[in-house]
C-alpha cells in the first residue's frame, strides 16, 4: 500500500492531480482515488456520506501503512471556514471531536491506537470561487478562438445568468478548449478517445500552463505529500 493517499470528487479531478504530481516530481508512493468513478456529479448529502465513508477506510488503513491523508474538494462558492467545517463534520465522526481541521493545506495529527495519520486538506479554484473547470480556464495555454466564442452564445441565451452559471459555462468552455481549439478533425472523429481531459493532459501537456501562478498555492501543497 502506498503511504499517502489523496481523495478527490471525480475522474477529472484524479487525472488532473495525477499530473500535477508527476509534473513536480511528487508522484512516488502517493495514491489519488476519486470518489466518484463516473464523469458526474454527485450532491452535498452523497458527498459527505463519501467523505466519511473514505475517512473510515483510511482509519482502517493505518495498520497496513497509510500514514497521510489528503481531501482535495472544490472551492465552490464558499469561504475557507464554511469549507473547513464542511469538512470536519466528517473528521469528528470518525476521528472524534478533540481532531479539527483548522485551515488548507496544513496537516492535523491523530492517533489512532499505536498508530498516526496526517490529515489535510485543500480547495481547487480560482481566487477563492469555482472548481476544476475555473481553475482549467485559467490556465490555459494556447489560442482559444472557438472556445472564446462561447461567450456570445452565453450572452445570448441567458444574459442574467440565471440558468447557466459561471461553474457551468466554465465546463463547457474547458471541453471546447479540448476539442475544437486544440484537436484535429481525425480527433474529434473519436472526441471519447482524443478529446477529453485525460488524453490533454496526456499528450498534449502545451496547451496547459502547469507553471501558472493559479497552481503555486497547490504545487507547494502537493510537495508536501511526498
């Protein structure tokens, strides 16, 4: 078993830590498990239900080598604190109540029997707002002519933004990046194979900048699971 262990929301959210620790170097004995497998969404009452779920198994895991812990979620719309006490209730469930997290990035102690975990946590976004498909747009590294123009489409069909919010037009232009701005015609031929977010990262690891500064805070987060 490896002894560091980084739960993530979904797929993309693997795929992209996946290379951002193999980008810094970090990448040995460290293990990145999404909670959900499927490329979909899952709501807050599921989404606690998982955390705690994967608190135990990691709780379980100790005696067989697991000795660090990361929660990698996103931002959302939220503050640090809402986040971190999201969070807690899932750690005091497990761990007891004397256990908190206090900020991102910095690691709790807990002893579990003769056992110790390091426990941490950190926020995916952009200043604070969003997810992985924010902080995706943000860095981006190539023309985004056809992505771009999403923009007037988004403006046209729902000008108050009270159907397609930020998060979700975000996702939407990331894909675009991917495939109309950054893809050939035998690509988008087979989009499930060469157009998606494993494959960018992949193989076509350009059209991101993975030296941005929207990744200093978590590059140096992730050094410190090595």
């Amino acid at each position: 078993m490896n002894s560091t262990r980084i739960i993530v929301e979904g797929l993309n959210d693997k795929y992209f830590i996946e290379a951002m620790l193999k980008y810094i170097g970090a990448n040995e004995g460290v293990e990145v498990l999404p909670m959900v497998k499927e490329m979909k969404g899952i709501d807050s009452f599921d989404f606690s239900t998982r955390i705690e779920k994967e608190l135990q198994i990691a709780k379980s895991d100790l005696k067989t080598g697991l000795k660090k812990l990361s929660i990698i979620i996103d931002h959302d719309n939220d503050s640090i604190e809402n986040r971190i006490s999201f969070l807690n209730k899932m750690v005091h469930s497990v761990f007891g109540k004397e256990n908190s997290l206090s900020t991102t990035s910095d690691s709790i102690y807990i002893n579990v029997d003769t056992f110790q975990i390091d426990i941490s946590c950190f926020f995916i976004g952009v200043d604070g707002v969003g997810e992985l498909s924010t902080l995706l747009k943000a860095i981006k590294c190539t023309s985004s002519t056809y992505s771009d123009c999403l923009e007037n489409w988004w403006q046209c069909a729902d000008p108050e933004k009270k159907v397609i919010d930020q998060v979700e037009f975000d996702k939407s232009w990331y894909h675009y990046y991917i495939k109309w701005d950054n893809s050939t015609h035998q690509e988008r031929q087979q989009a499930g194979k060469y157009c998606t977010l494993l494959y960018s990262l992949e193989e076509k690891g350009h059209i991101w900048n993975l030296d941005s500064e929207y990744l200093t805070k978590l590059n140096s987060y992730l050094k410190t699971m090595i």
